[in-house]
C-alpha cells in the first residue's frame, strides 16, 4: 500500500497541470477502494412505491413538512412549474403554494405552516414567507444583494445561503432565466461559482466556504453541503459560524443534494458513484445514505434512472424524484390517463440499521 502510495504521488508530481485533476480524482478512488472505511452496503430498492402521479405532470424536489403532515413539491404541466403541497400520506394536492420562478430552487419549510421563497416581486431580490396553505398575505424578511439560488431561514431569523459568483463578469438579464430553470442538476450553474453566506439579522455577511445544496441539521448547529474538488463533488459538514469544516464523502463522483435524517445521526444525498470497485457511470443517479462520522455508505437505489433530492421522513422512509418507468399497474392504481413520463415522486422504506 506504501509503494502504490509513492507511485502515485510520483505520477502526480511529474505530470502537466493539465491532467492534475483527474489524477487527483483518480488517486481519491484509489485509497478509498483500498481502505476498510469506503466498503459500502446496498439495500434493496424493489420495495420503491410511487407517491405522485398526476396525467401529463412533473414532481421533483420533496421537501418534508416540519410535523411530517406535508410536501412541498415542484410541479410542472405544460412548461409551467409551481410550488404545491401534497398530503405525504398518500401524495394527493392540496394547493398551490407560489408559482414565482424564483421559488424553484429555493422554497422550503419555515415551520409546519409556512413557506420561504427566493423572489424578486419586490422590484429586487428577497427572501419572503407566505402560508403553505397559499392563503394569506406574503411578507418580506430580508432584502438581498446579489444573485442567491438557495436559502434557508434559521429559527433566529438569521439565513444561510447560496450566492452565484459569475466566474466571466456580471450575471447578465438573459442568464437570469436559466439559473431559475427546473433542473435535475441544480448542483452546477454554467459560468457561476457557488458560495455559503451566513448572513445576520441585520443583513451583516460572513462567507463561510465553496458549496451549493445546504441542509441544516435538525439542531440547526451544522451545514452539511457539496463542493467541488477537481472533476468530482464531495459532501461536507461545518458549523453554521463557519468553524469546524469536515469533509465526509471523497471518492471520484459527484456526490449532492444532502439532507438530514429527522435524528440527525444520518445524511441522505444523490450520487453517481457506483459499488467499491465498481466502474462509475456519469448519468446513473441513485440515492445513497452515510453517517454523519463518514461511516456506514448505504445505497438506498439502483436503477438506470435519474433519482435524487431525496427527503428523510421521521415515518421510516425515504422520498425522492426519479424519472423511472411507470408500469401499467401502477398507472392505473393512481387512476392516471395520458403520459407519465417524466419525474414523479417514489419513496422507499429505511433500512433496518438507520434508527
């Protein structure tokens, strides 16, 4: 293990800026398929049920309502996208929340009641809160300044966020549209780098690191995030002040989209990698779990479909969008006509050893 070590490092050193990173890459899935920690488990995905179906409509993106009652989930019919929420029970609509382009990317639970959106309805760009019941009035809490995709309202008031960093100038008005758009890889924005902000109640900034993707820990104490490294995407952890950075993924994929399970002692998330050993496929997408010490790397999927952004219920499972086949039987037991092609939401039930 010594020698492969020196070899490596070796090749490393002697070859072209050029190819640094995907050595880099290469040399991380090295020592992680040689070392006892990376050794995965795989759980069986056949029992995936299908939550939403609706005739000619997208689900994706499940966000889990605070009291474990709701979802809220992006929808989309005849190339317009909005927010609903759906009874988690059995996936029927309830209403819907907003259809603000903005809130695409960025709605979440505020509370079991209330929903936080990124809009610029304002005349600028907020963050604003209105009833997920989509009555009510809608109030501003913060005014921002720049381009932000995600946004988390702490129980303080204070925000953890995601701002766009234009890597060839200033975001033009024509980019605006396509960083809004509804996307299975809302990881990566063309031509944009992605930065965590903690930003305060009276609109003070702290730049805390790289990253996209945030997700507050159920004692609102940590961040567990993605970032990129080279060609690949790792999750890490770090508190909410910034201290404490803590890398938990490091193999050649791209690993995203993490959340908290409702103890917090386990990370969901998206990812590409495939079985130690096992050659990666870029577009083979499925959900995957690991402690939040790094231990314990679970595959919770398998299938050649997209699945991802998934959700952890305190119920025992797990929520995700995928673009998998809908078979005949399933179609007609959601009393479903026309296409079902597309993404819709499917859950699993948790493995045993996830308490």
């Amino acid at each position: 293990m010594i020698r492969f070590a020196f070899a490596l490092v070796a090749t490393l050193v002697l070859s072209s800026n050029a190819y640094s990173d995907d050595l880099l890459d290469w040399l991380q899935q090295e020592v992680m398929e040689r070392s006892p920690a990376a050794e995965t488990s795989s759980f069986s995905s056949e029992n995936a049920t299908l939550l939403t179906l609706e005739s000619g409509e997208t689900e994706m993106y499940p966000k889990i309502s605070p009291n474990g009652k709701h979802l809220l989930v992006v929808s989309g019919k005849h190339n317009k996208n909005r927010v609903t929420r759906r009874l988690l029970e059995n996936g029927d609509p309830l209403n819907v929340v907003t259809d603000d382009q903005r809130a695409f990317r960025s709605a979440a639970w505020h509370g079991p009641e209330h929903a936080t959106f990124l809009s610029d309805r304002g005349g600028d760009l907020g963050v604003w809160q209105m009833g997920a019941n989509g009555q009510g009035a809608v109030r501003r809490l913060a005014r921002l300044t720049g381009e932000f995709v995600e946004m988390i309202v702490l129980d303080s008031g204070e925000l953890i966020g995601v701002r766009l960093l234009p890597t060839s100038g200033l975001v033009r008005s024509g980019n605006v549209k396509m960083i809004n758009q509804l996307d299975f890889k809302n990881w990566k924005i063309a031509g944009n780098e992605t930065r965590l902000l903690h930003i305060g109640k009276n609109g003070e900034e702290s730049s805390l690191t790289a990253g996209v993707n945030p997700s507050i820990s159920p004692d609102g104490k940590s961040i567990v995030f993605s970032m990129q490294t080279g060609h690949s995407w790792h999750l890490f952890m770090v508190d909410v002040d910034g201290s404490n950075l803590i890398q938990l993924t490091n193999s050649n994929s791209i690993d995203v989209q993490p959340t908290w399970s409702p103890n917090g002692k386990w990370i969901a998330f998206t990812s590409n990698r495939g079985e130690a050993g096992a050659k990666i496929k870029k577009e083979n997408w499925d959900v995957w779990m690991i402690r939040r010490d790094g231990q314990h790397l679970t595959r919770l999927t398998s299938d050649a479909a997209h699945d991802g952004a998934p959700a952890i219920g305190a119920n025992g499972r797990v929520y995700y969008h995928s673009d998998r086949k809908v078979d005949r039987v399933a179609k007609k037991g959601m009393h479903a006509a026309g296409g079902t092609s597309g993404f819709h939401i499917w859950s699993l039930p948790l493995p045993a050893m996830v308490e």
